[in-house]
C-alpha cells in the first residue's frame, strides 16, 4: 500500500504562492503537458483565483486542471450522479413539517422563527449526510437521562428524516456517496493522472474523506494550511478527546492524520519556505496549548527567545469604544496604502468592517471587500423587502413614502417627476393626512393638486401600494407572483413595459435569481400569512453579493476563513472579543452536546476550533495589529480567549522579557488610538455659541399674534422669531400618531358640538364623542381608549356644564382686536363663551392636560386673561362688548378639575396694559428675541432648540443681543 502522501505548511506562509512553487519545483524539467495532467482541488473559489493568478505570475504555460472541493463530484464521477432536490424546496418542506409540529401543542416556539428554524433543521439534516450519521443512530440515543423536550426531538427528528428520504438526494448526500464510490473505486483502479488537494482543514466529514482518499493514490497528495511543526507529539497525542480538544486549532489535522494512520512526523514541508517569524509562531503555538495542559506553558515557556525581538511587529489595540476601534484600524490602512504596503483586515464582525470602510471613505480609499454587500441590504433587496412588509398591513404615510424614495421606484422613464409628486405629496400628507392612505385618498389629492400626470402617478400608486390589508393565509405561489408583480410595477413606473431598473447590475441580478428560486419552489411552501411570507422573504435574501466598484487592491478586508489565502504584509485582527472571535456557539434546539457526541456529529467547539485555526494563520504574518474594542454598544467587553491567553503567557514570563514585550505591543497599540483621537476631535470653538437674542428690523416684526403666541413671546421669544421673522414651520411627523395635539383636537370640537347641539344628557355627549373619533381618530385603541375616558368624565362634566350659571353665546369662534397706535392685531378663539343672568361674560377654556394655576395665569399664561379683554372690547363678533365676571379653566381627564379666576376691579384693564407694552417693547429695535427667556419647567422642548442651538449654552447663558439686516 502506498504512503500517504500529506505535506503541510506553516502559518504566516502565502500559501498560495509557496503551493505553486512547489507544483512548478516538482515539475521541473517534465514536458509542458505533464502540469496539464494535474488536477488540482481547492477549498474555496478565492482560492481558485489566487492559485491562478500565481501560475500567471510565472510565465505562460499549461495549467493543472483547478476544481473546488463542491466541484469534485459532478468533475471526477464515472457514473452520471442523481439529481438533488433544490435546498429551498427542502426547506419549505421541514417549514412545513415545523407548522405541523407547533400545531400539535407539543413543543412551542415563535411562530416569527418558523422558517429560521427550518434552516437550522436543514442544516443538521446536511450535516447527518456529511457526516454519515443515519437516522437509525439518532433514534437510537439514549434520552433517558434528558429532559422530555430532547426525547420529542429524537421523535420529531425521526419523522422528518422518514419524510426526507427517497429516491431525490439533498445535496450533501449525494456529495457524500459521490465521494465514497469514487474512494472504493480508485481503491481498484486509481486514476492515471495526479490528483492533488490544498487548503482545506478536512473539518467536515465528506471533505476529510475525500482528502484521506487523495493521499492515498499513487500518484495524490494533500496539502494542509496552517501546520503546527512546533507542536509536541505529546500535545498531538493528548488531542484524543473531542470535548476537549475540538477548540484546539490542529484538532483536525489530528483526526486526519489518525484516519490516515500516520504521525505527525511523517507530515512533509510542502517547500522549504520559513515562516515570516518563526519565533513569534513558537510563542502562539504554545499560548493555544489544550486547557489541560496549559501547565506546560512553566516549563516551555523558559525555552521560548527573547519575546521583545519576537513580538517587534507586532501591535496591541485596545480601544476605548467601538468607533475609535474602527478609527485607528482605519489609520493603519491608510498609512499602508500610503507606503505601498499591501495590508488586509480580517475579522468575523461585520458591523467593524462597516464602520471602517466609512472611515476610509474619509480619504477616498474603497477597499477590496471579500464579503460584498448583504443580499437583503442591496437597493433591490431593500425594496422587495419594503414591499412586503405592505402585506397584511394598513398603508401608512412613513411606509408609503419610503417604497416611493427608493431609487429604484419609478427607475423608467419619468422618474424625475416622480420625485417631484413625492415631495409636493409629502407635505400634503404631513399636514393633512389621511394616517392611512387609500387610493381614494390618492386620486382626490391627485385631482385637486393640478401637477401633471399627476392622476395618472395616484393611479399606480392605489394600485400597487393599497388593498393589501388581509391577513389571512394565501397559497405561498399566489404570494409570490403578487409580490413580484407590484414590485415590478413600481419599479417600471410610467413605463408601458419591463421593470425599470429593478433587476439590472449584480444585485438585481442575485435577487431575481432568489426571487426566480422561491416562485419556482413556492408550491411546497402551502398557505401562508403575510408575516410568514416576510419572514421567508428574509431567508431567502440572506446571501451576499459583490457589486462593481473601484477600489484600492492594496487594503483588503477579509473573513477569517480566507486568512490563509491573503499574502498581506500587515494583517490587522480586529474585533478579538469573545462572542465575535470566536463567535458564540448557536444554539442548537434538535440535539445538546452530549447527544451530538453519541450519534458522531459536529460538537459547538469545532466552529471554535475552526476559528482558532484561522487566528493562529492571521497573526502569523509578518507584521500584525490586534485590536479590540473595551466596550461594545451596551456593556464592557471580554477579550477573545487566544488574546486573553497571550496576554497572561507573555506576563508570566518576565525571564524572557514578556511583561516589556507586551508593554511596546500595547504602547504602540496607544500611539494609534491617539492618532485616532486627535483625528476625531472637532477643532477647538474660538468661544462657545451664545445664547441668541436676534433683533430683526422694526418693519420685519409681526403685527399679528394668538392668544396661545402670546403665552409663547413670553416665555420663548426665539419660537416667535423662528416661526413669524425667517417663516420656519416644523413639520408635521411622518407618521401620525394619537399624539396629545390630536386628543385636545378632538376633545374641543366634541365639546364645541354638544355645546351647539344644546346637549344636555350624557348619552348625546357619548355619541357626539364616537361620531367625532370615527372622522377623525384613525385608531381603533385609541378611539375605545379617548372614548372611555370621555365616559369616565362625562358626568363631571355634564355637572360643570349645568351650574355654569350661564347660557353658552359663543363656542370656537374666531375674533380679534387691534391696537391702532401700535399696528398689532391680537386674534384669539375661546373655546366658550356664556353669558351670566346678570350680563356679564364667562370665559370657559377646555384643558386635555394640567390646566395653568392663578399665580401661572398671572404672570404667563395669560391666555383666558387677554381673552377677556378682547371680550371687553367687542373683539368677537356677534358679541356686544361686556364686563367678564369668571374665567374658568376646565381639565377634561378622568377627574374633571377646574380652576376659577375671579378677576378684581380693573384687572382685565391692567392686564391689557401690561400687553400693550409687551407689544410696544418688542415694536423697538433694541429687543430681541431671546431664546427660551422663561420656560415653565427644564423638560422644555422647542421646536426651534436646534435653531437655537440649545446644548451649546445653557440657562444661565447672558443673551447676546445681535442686530439683524
């Protein structure tokens, strides 16, 4: 039998290049067509491409035939393979089967998690094949030592592996038996040509097997990445148990080298390459021993060299938040690209990667990102998603405006007046409504806004973004075409055909590949419910795609699993906390740990281990930056293990200069995070903004104010300012909301009917009330909410308004006053009017909050005040001019309270006065409108603090006075 041929290099070597030279170096000499003989297997198609692009880096020549480890099957096959079933109809299928089983009351999940949980049950149904565990050992665990929730998992699973097997393969399986046949098959007739496998750790269990069979064939060989020569075989011979030793980084080159039968000394060095720091490998191989064993980190520790020298490439970041993290690797990059340095970052966080492309954009720097763009983020994916989030619910303003200023909404021909339907429908909305719109609500805007093709525009609208409202089921088929339809139809726009540009570039091409996926699949998904469908959608956009840009070849951003395919010169490990490297365990919800070890699955720690294997790859390249962040969004963080155990090693070795070596590391690690910083920090306010007090022109000044704007010149000039001088109005939300606004709306027009109506008992009240909510309250909680207050306090109230002791002569009725000398009009509307047996006035105001007190109304709120003195005047018409006997202020809660002003002789009069000279103060160019002069309480908010900017002064700022043009 021959050898098993099973060479290796180390970590920190460009594995690609060093593999083609050894190729080359084998072949020397050979004719040209023996190379073409060659077949090589790769991991992963990037690694397809680098071996490729290192060929050509050598001259012109033939090339070995290059495979992927997927590839192998349908290329090396001497009989035709068996058709497989799609993987989404698989899923659909166990989703199908998961509805059965949360019906049965047996076992409970959210329902929301339907379809990520059948992906999970795909996945162990995958792993079963790869691993060759069959249903029979499943059912054959012993649960009895388990709770009953595993034993209905052993049931379950039995039935969904019952329900899977046929004459149709998943994928994996027929991989699998593809790979065992043409095992036993080259066992009696190898193959003629070489056949050659590199790169792949073997950590699944049809790849492992191939492996073993390739380094078996006369003519095979393997190549391993990432080989620890420095291990001792008492360490590779105390990695026999997978409990505790899956973590390990060589763990798998372990299991292969026993299923090969070999030791590892009879492992071979692919070429003579060393690499980059061979002294620094030494000091993370032994950082990473098994826990068991990390004893002998006493005794090898003292054999390790000087640490300083060891470690002199390489750097510590440990930043202070996530952002600064982002920031300093950010500079890193930078300052490689500046020196021609070609420089990777490799980490699993993706939300880092993010945040440190933005920071390079600063620069005009755009790296080479492996991992594209989330499928589901794209521009089309964005869209299909927001589409069917309209299933199932009521059409809102926010929802609807988002679908129209998507980019690729309207993308045909008239996409610019598009746009300018949107804007001018945007404002219409925000200040009118409807909360919810219709397509009558469209077309009546369209009609009466006299915009070109504008009916046409409300047309579409009403028939692709409204009457999606039922939230019954749907057959999955039916769903899908409806929602590819309605996108389309948005998309395409005024168009007569196609659909815009929806489908075109590299994104729009992914998701109508998922998109054609799903609806040639959908008859297996059943009936489905507008969340389930959304939630479907989801997973079915889960890829990731690569959209053409131009970016700088030199920075590359890396997953950790192309760690061994980059040949960077500086690798930067960023994100080393524990929970992101390595990433948390999922949770697996068919099988725990002790019953995958029984049947011969994966453990939780081999993903662990997986990733401590890339690790040790990243850090050993020539010059290396670990950065971490010391807290994350909410909490501080913990530091990955492996970081967390190089730390404490090199601190217990003072002999060999850990403790100095660490401290130059994170020194160095310091003086980025100070870059950062200085770089981050806003340049210095010659002196902060002050308290603003503007003082336009006389001319310029209003010459008409409310009764309710006269509350607010008193206490917050500026808003006045903002709102009558520069014509500034906030606008209305985006969504409306049963907001206080809304309820004191609702509340005076429900009094101001009853009033009118001459109601007197409680049951006209309530109906007036339900009237008024069903027009005006979109709602239906908070109609039943308003209504059972209204309810609660209509018996108060119906008292109050029986021993008024007065008869209603004037309800919302708009009046004003203008004091000729001055040219200012004061307007107000009382919410009522009544008129005492005696001829005097009282003045009733309706309060939804805490009604002002005496000592307010006097010195503030003197509202319900100047609306005496405008009644005294004869400012409301149909009303003779008469003397005020009460004002009153009435808090309509559940508890009806009132506050009763009575006021003295010639108070109304001295009132008036005090406002003719807030009026003649304000008429003079020295006053300004000082912000926030006298607010009633610090939670104060203003519309205008923004304006103002508020936050960079405080209260006790002096206002600075400033005399505008």
């Amino acid at each position: 039998m021959t050898e098993p041929a099973l060479y290796a290099l180390p970590p920190g070597v460009d594995f690609p290049t060093e593999l083609v030279a050894g190729i080359l170096a084998r072949h020397a000499g050979q004719p040209p067509e023996t190379l073409a003989r060659l077949t090589l297997i790769l991991n992963t198609a990037r690694m397809r491409r680098r071996v490729a692009d290192c060929f050509a880096a050598t001259g012109a020549r033939l090339l070995p035939r290059l495979l992927l480890v997927t590839e192998v099957p349908e290329a090396l096959a001497r009989e035709p393979l068996a058709p497989v079933v799609p993987s989404l109809r698989r899923r659909l299928h166990l989703a199908r089967l998961l509805e059965g089983l949360l019906q049965t009351g047996s076992t409970h999940f959210p329902r929301a998690g339907l379809y990520d949980l059948a992906d999970s049950l795909a996945r162990l149904m995958a792993e079963m094949q790869e691993e060759a565990v069959s249903r029979d050992r499943i059912a054959a665990l012993d649960v009895g030592n388990h709770s009953a929730h595993w034993a209905r998992m052993q049931v379950f699973l039995g039935i969904v592996a019952e329900a899977m097997s046929g004459e149709v393969m998943d994928a994996e399986a027929r991989q699998r038996r593809a790979v065992e046949a043409l095992a036993e098959g080259w066992q009696v007739s190898p193959p003629g040509h070489p056949v050659m496998l590199a790169g792949s750790t073997g950590s699944r269990g049809t790849t492992a097997l191939l492996m073993q069979a390739i380094a078996r064939l006369p003519g095979g060989a393997v190549v391993l990445p990432g080989f620890d020569f420095d291990l001792p075989d008492s360490v590779w011979h105390g990695m026999d148990d997978a409990l505790t030793a899956e973590d390990h980084p060589q763990y798998r080159f372990r299991r292969l080298m026993e299923a090969l039968g070999i030791a590892p000394r009879d492992v071979r060095p692919w070429t003579t390459a060393q690499a980059p720091a061979p002294d620094r490998n030494r000091l993370i191989s032994l950082s990473l021993r098994p826990a068991p064993v990390t004893d002998q980190w006493l005794t090898e520790g003292q054999a390790l060299p000087d640490l300083i020298p060891a470690t002199r490439d390489m750097t510590l970041i440990e930043a202070p938040s996530e952002r600064a993290e982002a920031l300093a690797i950010a500079l890193v990059l930078r300052q490689a690209a500046e020196a021609g340095t070609t420089a990777a970052l490799v980490c699993p966080d993706r939300n880092l990667t993010r945040r440190v492309t933005a920071a390079l954009d600063r620069w005009g720097l755009r790296p080479d990102d492996s991992a594209g763009r989330p499928l589901a983020l794209s521009a089309p994916g964005r869209l299909l998603r927001q589409v069917a989030g309209l299933f199932g619910q009521r059409l809102t303003i926010d929802a609807a405006l988002a679908i129209l200023k998507h980019p690729l909404v309207f993308s045909g021909p008239g996409r610019g007046g598009h746009l300018i339907l949107t804007r001018e429908y945007e404002l219409h909305a925000r200040r009118n409504g409807p909360a919810f719109p219709t397509a009558e609500s469209l077309a009546a805007w369209a009609a009466a806004s006299g915009i070109g093709r504008a009916v046409e525009w409300a047309a579409i609208l009403g028939e692709t973004l409204c009457g999606h409202e039922d939230t019954g089921t749907t057959p999955l088929p039916e769903l899908v075409a409806r929602h590819l339809s309605v996108t389309e139809r948005l998309a395409r726009g005024f168009g007569e055909s196609g659909s815009g540009a929806l489908w075109e570039k590299e994104a729009g091409e992914a998701a109508r590949s998922a998109m054609a996926d799903l609806a040639a699949e959908a008859g297996a998904g059943g009936a489905v419910t507008p969340g389930d469908y959304a939630n479907l959608l989801r997973t079915v956009l889960s890829g990731e795609v690569r959209e053409a840009e131009t970016v700088n070849p030199s920075i590359m951003i890396r997953g950790t699993l192309e760690a061994r395919v980059q040949g960077a010169d500086l690798v930067v490990l960023g994100g080393l906390n524990d929970g992101v490297w390595p990433a948390q365990a999922a949770p697996d919800p068919w099988l725990n740990r002790a019953m995958r070890k029984a049947a011969g699955l994966l453990l939780p720690e081999r993903q662990i281990g997986l990733a401590a294997h890339d690790y040790q790859q990243a850090i050993a390249a020539p010059r290396v930056v670990l950065s971490r962040s010391l807290r994350g969004a909410e909490a501080e963080t913990v530091p990955s293990r492996w970081l967390n155990r190089l730390v404490n090693l090199m601190e217990g070795l003072p002999d060999r200069q850990g403790p100095q070596a660490l401290k130059a590391m994170r020194q160095r690690g310091h003086d980025w995070l100070a870059l950062a910083a200085a770089f981050d920090r806003p340049p210095a306010l010659a002196e902060p903004a002050p308290r603003p007090s503007p003082r336009p022109p006389v001319e310029a000044r209003p010459k008409r104010l409310s009764l309710t704007e006269i509350g607010t010149l008193v206490r917050d000039p500026y808003a006045i300012y903002a709102r009558h001088v520069l014509r500034l109005r906030p606008l209305d939300p985006l969504r409306p909301e049963p907001d206080p606004r809304l309820r004191g709306i609702v509340l005076h027009e429900i009094l101001e009917k009853f009033v009118r109506e001459g109601g007197r008992d409680r049951e006209t009240l309530l109906r007036i009330a339900a009237h008024t909510l069903e027009a005006h309250v979109a709602w239906p909680l908070a109609r039943s909410v308003w209504l059972a207050r209204i309810d609660r306090a209509a018996d108060a109230f119906l008292r109050f308004s029986a021993n008024t002791g007065g008869t209603p002569v004037l309800t919302e009725q708009k009046g004003a006053v203008t004091i000729e000398d001055l040219d200012f009009t004061l307007t107000g509307k009382p919410d009522r009017i009544d008129r005492l047996p005696d001829g005097r006035l009282h003045l009733i105001d309706y309060k939804t909050g805490t009604p002002p007190t005496e000592k307010q109304q006097k010195a503030y709120d003197k509202q319900l005040l100047l609306a005496a003195a405008m009644a005294e005047r004869g400012g409301f018409p149909g009303l003779d001019p008469a003397e005020v006997a009460r004002l009153t202020y009435v808090g309509v809660k559940g508890d009806l309270k009132e506050v009763v002003t009575v006021p003295g002789p010639g108070e109304i009069d001295r009132v008036w006065e005090e406002f003719r000279t807030l009026v003649s103060r304000y008429a003079r160019q020295g006053t300004g409108y000082t912000a926030r002069r006298a607010p009633h309480s610090t939670s104060y908010t203003s519309d205008y603090d923004h304006l103002s900017r508020f936050g960079e002064w405080d209260m006790t700022a002096i206002p600075r006075g400033e005399d505008l043009a």
